[in-house]
C-alpha cells in the first residue's frame, strides 16, 4: 500500500500503443499532392488520434458477466443533493504553508527539491485498518476513499482505461482499487487533441509511462516543498498516521497529510470515506485546511501547449486554459477530491522540467490558491452532478446480490461497464505479489527509480 513512485511506472501504459501503424512517421502516405499536403497533415493527425488503440487496464477473463453498459456522456444528467458531512476521526499532522510561495515566478522560479525521507501512502479501502474499525463499528454502508470517489465523479471526462473494485457483503459496499493498477499514477496530457503516445520507443521519456511517473513524483514532492519545514506550526491530529510504521522506516517521516474520516448523508446511503488535506494556511486571519496539486510543463513544442517562461507571469490565463484542455480530468479530480475533503483552500503549481530535454530537474515557477468550490464553478464540475455519480454507483451496487464487481472503462469507447467477477478474482495475483515482495526483502529489494 505504500506510495513513493518506485519501477511500477513502466510497463503496460508504456507498451500499450508500441505497434500502432497510425504513429506519427508511420504508415503515411509518401505521394500526397503538395497543394493539399497541411490539410491532409491535419486530417491524418486527427484520424490517428482517433484511432490510437489502447489496451484494456485489466484483462477481461471468460468467467466474467457483464451486467450493465452505459455511455459515459449519460453520468453527466444525473444529480444528487449535497450531502451533509460528520467528521468521524481525524489522523496524521498538517504542516503550514510558506507564504514565500505566493510570490514565486518564472524570473525567481525555484528549483523542486527530491523530498526522499517523506513517506507517501496511497492504502485502498479495505487496506485501511481505520476504516475495518469503522466498518466494524457499522459506521456507514458504503466504504471509500477520496481519491476513488473523486475518480468516479471525473469520469466523465476520462479518455484512458480504468477499473474499480467494488465488493458487496451485508448490505455494506466497499469500493477498492486493484493492488497492481496504475489508479494513483497521473495522467499527462490526457484529454488533449494529439495526446502522448509511445510510439516506437516505449522507454522515451515523453512516452505516457514516464510522463506519468514523472508527473507523480513532481506532485507528491511539490506538496511537501511549499510547506514550512521542521515542524514549526505544526497541527498534530487526534490520532497518529495509521499507515507509518516507525520501526519499519528508519530514518523516514510520514508526508504532512491529515486523513480526515468523514460520513456523507445521501438518503439512504451512508458513506464513509478517507480524505485527504496537505496543509493549513492563514487567510484574513483565519486558518483553513488545504490540499496541493501541480501541474507539470514536459515540453510544449510536442504537448500543444504554450511555453510556460515566456506566458506565465503575465498571461496566466492562457496557460491555464491550456492546461484545462489537455488536462481536464485531472485538474475535475482534483478539485473533486479537495470539496470532498473539506478543504477551503487548494494551492496549484506550476513546475516546468528545467529544460524540456531533462526529466530529472524540475523548477516551480509560480503557484496560486483557488477556492474549491469557486475552481469547480470554473472548470465546469457541477458538484451536485458528482455526488449524483456516486448515488447512483451506490444504488446500482445496493440492488446486487452480495459478490465481487468490477467497473470498468472501455479502452477505446466512451463506455463503462460493470461486471460480477469470481469471489477470488485478483486474490491469486495478491498471494503471489506477497511471495515475491518476502523474496525481495530476503534480496535487498528493488531500487526506486524516482
């Protein structure tokens, strides 16, 4: 369950569009007319866009049976009132922010630090010893996290595959995340016109795999670096984090994160979810929690974008509305998680590679605070439409036999599925990654890579 962006990057989003003949460079006709040749660059880009084939995120086996099929566009008619939030327990510490940030800017652009004695964590549902006490305590009949609420309320702008978890036992759901998934890697540059593809060489590091990986140690590192350090100022919450082991991280502190357990009231579900808060900081004299994301700048001569050096301190909206395209399921998750937690505040960096040929260094070259709610209203993200997803997931599951489910996107369709799987689907691959992880602990382990 733990977090820190290790050698599990690679793989399968790499390889996934390795032998696509509608590749740039490939499969072009070389005798196009020299009249009609930018029209036809255009129109075989945008047929190569929509034919990119993309593998399923997990394989569909026989015994599998679908249950229901809908189009992804349907979600956005449904709504739900906003619940009403009770806070259950409160774990983990909240570090400040540093003022200083407001004021960075692409003429004073600071470099981002490699934060490697933080410990990130990124436990599934039922991985979560707090919330098997909870649901020991009949606390709620749903069971989530924030980051797999916030994913389900986004999907609608979703491009890549994805699956989830869902089980059913008592009347009680809890949602899950597969173990060996790329769930909490970020995405780049998914939503865009021509997004990254990997082409012939997978191991590139703009090919989506190291984008991904790249993107998510950037955002892991930028939430620790705006906070004040040595722990001045320092909320300590109720309870400790449940998923740092000192005995087992010597020389390692957990991340500043509060994990904050809090019920939400949808009629008759009752759901129970882990969110998250990175921060606090004072705003007219009061103190509010906030969450930290950062969008990252790769190289804007192949992403579409504009150059973050030349545009950012003075024309900031039109990075932003740049990245709004490109990355618009990322940044509704986001801000779906941060109303989610609670958060009265959620600060966005900016953090470019410091040149685009280098994906080891990293600059952040401005930062702004948006207020979650107002961030929604923005980008389009109707939070009575989001908690409508998740009633209706919930309904859905609540009308099911008692069993094991899997909701799953289509690779290449606007399409999600939900099928009823074998109670021990995905337990085998469980019982085999516990027997190599014992066989690396005896070997040394793995070398992270990031």
């Amino acid at each position: 369950g733990g977090g820190r962006w290790g050698d599990r990057g690679g793989g399968r989003w790499g390889d996934q569009r390795g032998n696509d003949p509608n590749a740039p460079g490939q499969g072009r006709r070389q005798n196009q007319p020299t009249r009609r040749r930018h029209d036809n660059r255009r129109n075989d880009r945008r047929q190569r866009f929509n034919r990119i084939e993309r593998q399923a995120s997990v394989k569909v086996s026989a015994d599998w049976e679908v249950i229901e099929e809908f189009d992804i566009a349907q979600l956005l008619k449904l709504q739900a009132n906003r619940p009403v939030a009770e806070d259950l327990k409160w774990c983990g510490f909240l570090d400040p922010y540093d003022e200083a940030w407001d004021s960075v800017s692409s003429r004073t652009a600071k470099p981002l630090a490699r934060l490697e004695q933080k410990e990130f964590y990124t436990v599934t549902t039922t991985d979560d010893p707090v919330i098997e006490e909870l649901a020991g305590e009949c606390a709620g009949n749903v069971y989530a996290t924030d980051a797999i609420l916030a994913h389900l309320m986004a999907c609608p702008r979703s491009v890549q595959p994805w699956d989830l978890v869902v089980q059913k036992a008592d009347d009680t759901l809890f949602f899950d995340k597969r173990d060996d998934s790329y769930f909490d890697y970020l995405t780049v540059s998914e939503t865009a016109t021509d997004p990254p593809q990997a082409g012939e060489d997978p191991e590139s590091m703009n090919a989506p795999a190291k984008l991904s990986l790249e993107a998510s140690a950037i955002n892991q590192n930028f939430t620790q670096q705006i906070l004040k350090s040595g722990g001045q100022g320092r909320e300590t919450m109720e309870f400790p984090n449940p998923f740092y082991n000192e005995e087992e991280s010597v020389g390692m502190e957990p991340a500043s994160v509060a994990y904050r357990y809090r019920k939400f009231t949808l009629g008759n579900i009752q759901l129970v979810a882990r969110c998250e808060l990175h921060g606090t900081v004072v705003k007219k004299g009061t103190k509010q929690f906030m969450t930290a994301f950062a969008l990252n700048e790769w190289d804007s001569t192949v992403s579409g974008g504009v150059e973050w050096r030349r545009k950012i301190d003075n024309q900031r909206g039109a990075v932003f509305a740049t990245e709004l395209k490109n990355n618009s399921a990322k940044l509704a998750k986001w801000t779906a998680q941060s109303v989610i937690s609670g958060a009265e505040q959620m600060k966005i960096g900016f953090v470019s590679r410091k040149t685009r040929v280098d994906n080891q260094r990293h600059e952040i070259l401005a930062t702004q605070f948006y207020k979650p709610q107002e961030f929604a209203n923005q980008i389009t993200l109707n939070v009575l439409n989001m908690w409508g997803i998740i009633k209706m997931f919930a309904d859905k599951f609540m009308g099911l036999e008692d069993g094991k489910y899997v909701i799953m996107k289509d690779p290449n369709k606007p399409t999600v599925r939900i099928y009823s799987v074998p109670p021990e689907t995905f337990e085998e691959e469980d019982d085999e990654d516990e027997d190599e992880e014992e066989e690396e602990g005896e070997g040394g382990g793995a070398a992270a890579e990031e």
